[in-house]
C-alpha cells in the first residue's frame, strides 16, 4: 500500500465508510494507487474534475468512488457549510 492509499484507508475509517459491498457483500476492497480525476462536462465543453478515490470490490469488481476533497473535510468543515 502506497501513501495514497495509505491516507484513504485511514480517511475512510476516520468517516465510518466502511460497509461492505452493496453488490455482493464481500468486505475486501483494492484502492487504486494514485488519484482519479472524474471529469464532467457543461453544454457540451469539458468543464472540470473531481479528484476520486477508486474502491474496487476485490469479488465482483463493483467500483465506489469517493470525492477525495468530501474525504479531507472534517466534520467542523462540514457543519460550517
Ligand atoms: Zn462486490
């Protein structure tokens, strides 16, 4: 497990994410080695990306994304909007 993946796994248990599989129910899960920018586009034009984390199912392959900007948040962050 590299840094990244070091620091997902540790904000994901800091958030309580830690439900198994909603497809299968297997409790395994590979993070993905580096950042995943999800782009997103508005009237046609690229607009902009979010940094994921990428989970994947270590049975079925199902893959969860998480914001990685909603992860670094702390809970006092996100009560001040
Ligand atoms: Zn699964």
């Amino acid at each position: 497990m590299n840094d990244f993946q070091s620091k997902i796994s540790n904000l994901l248990d800091s958030k309580g994410a830690l439900t198994p599989c909603n497809r299968c129910g297997n409790d395994e899960f590979s993070i993905i080695d580096d950042e995943w920018p999800v782009t997103y586009s508005k009237g046609g034009w690229v607009g902009s990306s979010i940094p994921c984390a990428i989970l994947i199912c270590t049975k079925c392959g199902n893959m969860i994304f998480h914001s990685i900007k909603q992860l670094e948040r702390s809970q006092q962050d996100n009560e001040k909007g």
